[in-house]
C-alpha cells in the first residue's frame, strides 16, 4: 500500500459535518494526494474511511477514487461506522455483487 493512501486510512472514518474546518481540508487535502488508479487492496483500506455522511463531498471524492481500482469488485469487508449508505453506492455503481458489512 502507498504511504499516501496509509496516512489517510490511517486516520480513521470521515468525520461528520460537524468537524472543525481545518479537519475537513485536512482529509481533503490527504485524499487528493492519493492518484488513481488504486489497487484492490487499496480500494478494501479506502472503503473503510466513510463516515456518517457524506463530509461535505469528501466522501463522492472517496467512491470515485476506490472506483478507479481494477476489476472485479475488490471484498470490502469493515467500512467504518455508519457506512451502509455507502456501501450501497459502491454495490450500485460498481454492479450487484454484494458487498459485506
């Protein structure tokens, strides 16, 4: 896995939208640093890094970036808290295999 991308799964879910401004742009700033195309294995650590909502669009930057690994659909197993919604996306963008939680 790329540093990059294990700084920010390393830090955990998106907060919600009530985090500070400075950590909103510091998990912006984080996941633009991360170039796709991303490897299965780094689509399966990224998957885990939603949060409750959606993080003022932080979270569509998170699909479409785990959207740029290669097929198949990689196993996503722990997608954080409250991440239901977005496996959902996943499974409806990338197809209907089904997603665990």
């Amino acid at each position: 896995m790329r540093p990059e991308v294990h700084t920010f799964v390393a830090d955990g879910p998106l907060p919600d939208w009530e985090a500070s401004e400075e950590e909103i742009d510091r998990r912006e700033r984080q996941l633009t640093v991360i170039s796709g195309p991303v490897t299965s294995e780094e689509a399966a650590a990224l998957a885990a890094c939603f949060g409750p909502d959606d993080c003022y669009g932080i979270a569509w930057m998170l699909v479409h970036l785990i959207e740029t690994a290669p097929g198949p659909v990689p196993q996503l197993e722990d997608l954080g808290p409250g991440a239901g919604d977005w496996a959902e996306v996943l499974r409806a963008r990338w197809g209907s295999e089904p997603l665990t939680a």
